[in-house]
C-alpha cells in the first residue's frame, strides 16, 4: 500500500528501530540484473539474482517500506487468494499449476526461513493462520481447501465448531487451520530485508524514481532523475505503484485502497479469551475480517471505505465496532488508537502473473492481498529467472505477454465501490 504521506509514521513504523535510508543514484553505472521496486517481490527478485552469482542494482522511488510491503496487516499465509489446488491446476494446467500449488504450500516457510537465515526481527509469530467459515456454505468451501492441501501435503488441519468458536473468540460453523503460517510486523521485515540484501552485496538506491526505459546493445538502459543504470536484465517489481515507465503496464492491474487499524494493547484477560495462541486470522466474508495481536498485545484488523472523508474516525468506529460484534468478550467497543491506509493491487483472477514484457524486461506480482509470503517466494524465483537460472519453462507460473484489463477505468472504480456490495451479501448469507 502507498500513502502520499509516507513518511507520517504507522504502527509498523513506530514499533520497528530506525534504519538510515540508502542513498539515492548519482552516477551512470552498470549491473547484470536491475530490480525496480523495494518491495517484498523486488527485494526476494534482488537476492534471487544475487544468491545466483548476478551483479545487482535494485532502485526504490521512495524508502524501503513506504509502500504495500511495509504498510499491510502482516498476515504470512500458505494459501491461495481465492482459489482451490485444484482450481489452481485448471487454471494453469497440469504442470504450472503442481508447480505454483508447491511454491504457495511453502511460501509461509520461506518467508520465515529468511527471516531466520538473515536474523531478521519482525516480530514474527508462527502459530498458524485460521480460515473460519460463518455459513454452510463458506464451510463446504474451506472443507475443499482443507482436503486439497492435505492431499497435497500441506501442513494443515480441520477445526470443528467448538475448537475454531474457542481458538478464534468467537462463534464460527468450522474451520480450517495452515500450520506453517502466522503474522509479522512488515515494515521491520521489509527493512531487515533491505540491509540483508545489502549485506549480500546488492547495490542498493533509494529515493530513485525510474523515469524512463530505453534499449541499448548491452540490453536495457533505465534513467532516474540524476543518473543510469544499464543492466542485461530488468525486473519492474512495481505492482500497485506501477506508472507510465512501461506502455500500457499500469492498465494490467486495479489499484486498491484499503485501512489497517490497531486497538490500545489488550489486557491479558481479554487475549486469553481472544485468539487464542496468537494465530493470524482471516475469515470468509466477502467484507472480509481478518486479525492479529502485534508484538504488544494490540488486536490489529483493517477494512476499507466506498468513500474516503474523514477516513481516520470513521474508519476507527467502523473497526470498533466490527471488533465489539466478532468478540463479544469486549463487552463493547474496544478503543482504536491506530489508523493507517494505502493501495495495493488486484487483478480480476485473483492469480499472480508473470509478463515477458521484451526481451530483457520483465513483470511479476500482483498477489491480490495474499503477497506477504507469496511475494517472498516467487521474487526469488523472479531473480533466479532473471539471472538466468530458470528459463520461461522452469518458473512456477505461465510466463506471458502482459494482459490489459479492458475497461480499466470503470473497472477501478467498480473495484473500490463495492464494498457495500459485499457488505449486502454478507447480510443475506
């Protein structure tokens, strides 16, 4: 997610130490692969590249963290948006989609695995992710994804009425648990990523906007305010941030523009009767709830508005109050004491893509609100894509041309007006 006023500090940012930023390209230089975008895709693609023995540059826009991959709820899930493993394979075939439905099996690991390889401290929990289900319907359809993933041999569990009512806090029909995932603060995750990548030789520039893109002989040419980079190999790991640099590439994706906030820290009284074992948890509404406890015992939640005045009080009573009707242990409205907001990506499927956008150039992302571990594990492959470790028929998903969204005016609107829509079948089921 991106704020215009990305330096005015979040939960995230408040909790997390104070890094100095890197410093912003000033020279013409050169590099075998260069990443555009500091986020989690970009990041994972920069060490990809550089674990494969590539020379490295990666330019960020603005600082490390200001944007989707430091601003989300933290949730780490080893599952699709939306989709079924089975869904997945009819989808992309027989062979991509065995191949994407092990690297989202794994995602959560990998994530904490880098965490763990580099000493990050994110605040990470690993207690699992629980999908409870409200209707008979939205039970029939997590029992699908329960059984796919444990014949698949994801680490996964099934919680009946009474284990999911006491785990989560509240009263829900059923349930299903993914062991290996949790929650993290993703701010002091995307930083610590940051100096990791550093450390590991990546040549890394801040407060760098790629404005322009040009073909030379040595492969690609991309120019910032005060100085270049030529590179054989470009990543754009741009997603929600994407703009004119490529033609036409901003048009792939529907940007989306979504609120976290975060109650005062919880008694403990109340955190043993609510999320109990610290999982992260996201429900199946079509307004989706979703929760976790931060490292000081604040529930965080999030949602979003159909339109945006006064944004910060009305979107701390809207999450007040759903947090007063999920948890009836608050015996009221708990009090929210932050509010942040920002833009992510969606695309109409649901499923990440990979563009071949020229010979050299590249396009990967677009996790439609499952990217925090995802983003992770596909980067890297990214990267090993880029620096020539993976060819087009090695990568986890189909690598295609890119794929316009017709209407994209009206389907950007449609996207971030309809969450009354959503609201309305929630009320019916």
């Amino acid at each position: 997610m991106f704020d215009v006023d990305w330096k005015n500090p979040h939960l995230w940012r408040k909790t997390t130490a104070t890094r100095n930023a890197s410093p912003a390209l000033a020279d013409d230089i050169e590099t075998d692969v260069l990443v555009v975008g500091g986020g989690f895709t970009g990041l994972a693609a920069a060490l990809g590249a550089r674990d494969s023995g590539a020379s490295v540059v990666l330019l960020e826009g603005n600082e490390i963290g200001s944007a989707a991959s430091g601003r989300n709820n933290g949730l780490v899930i080893s599952h699709h948006s939306k989709a079924s493993p089975s869904e997945l394979e009819a989808s992309f075939g027989k062979v991509h989609g065995a191949r994407f439905n092990a690297l989202v099996a794994g995602a959560a690991d990998v994530a904490f695995g880098l965490m763990q390889r580099f000493g990050i401290d994110a605040h990470q929990v690993q207690e699992g992710w629980i999908q409870p289900a409200h209707t008979k319907a939205t039970l029939a359809r997590a029992r699908r994804f329960h059984d796919e993933w444990r014949a698949f041999g994801a680490h996964v569990s099934w919680l009946d009425r009474d284990e999911v009512t006491e785990r989560v806090g509240s009263p829900y029909l059923g349930g299903w648990m993914v062991r290996n995932s949790g929650h993290i603060n993703p701010f002091a995750m995307t930083v610590g990523l940051a100096g990791a990548v550093e450390r590991d030789g990546v040549r890394l520039f801040e407060n760098t906007r790629a404005l322009r893109l040009e073909r030379v002989a040595a492969g690609w040419k991309v120019y910032a305010s005060s100085g270049s980079v030529t590179a054989r190999e470009v990543v754009l790991a741009t997603n929600a941030l994407t703009d004119d640099l490529w033609p036409s590439l901003k048009r792939t994706l529907i940007p989306m523009k979504v609120f976290q906030a975060a109650t005062e820290p919880l008694a403990e009284d109340l955190r043993a009767q609510i999320l109990v074992g610290n999982p992260a948890v996201s429900d199946m509404r079509n307004d989706l709830r979703y929760f976790h406890y931060d490292r000081d015992g604040r529930l965080v939640s999030g949602a979003t508005h159909t339109f945006w005045h006064d944004e910060a009080a009305r979107g701390r009573a809207k999450v007040a109050k759903m947090l007063a009707s999920t948890f009836k242990a608050f015996g009221g409205e708990p009090r929210i004491t932050e509010y942040w907001h920002g833009t992510f990506a969606v695309v109409p499927d649901l499923k990440p893509h990979l563009y071949r956008l020229a010979p050299g150039l590249v396009f990967g992302g677009l996790y439609s609100g499952r990217g925090v571990a995802l983003s992770m594990a596909l980067g890297q492959e990214i990267g090993r894509w880029a620096a020539g470790r993976r060819t087009d028929a090695d990568m986890p998903l189909p690598v295609t041309a890119m794929k316009p969204i017709a209407f994209h005016s009206l389907a950007v609107q449609v996207a971030n007006r309809i969450h009354p829509w959503n609201r309305f079948k929630d009320r019916r089921a």
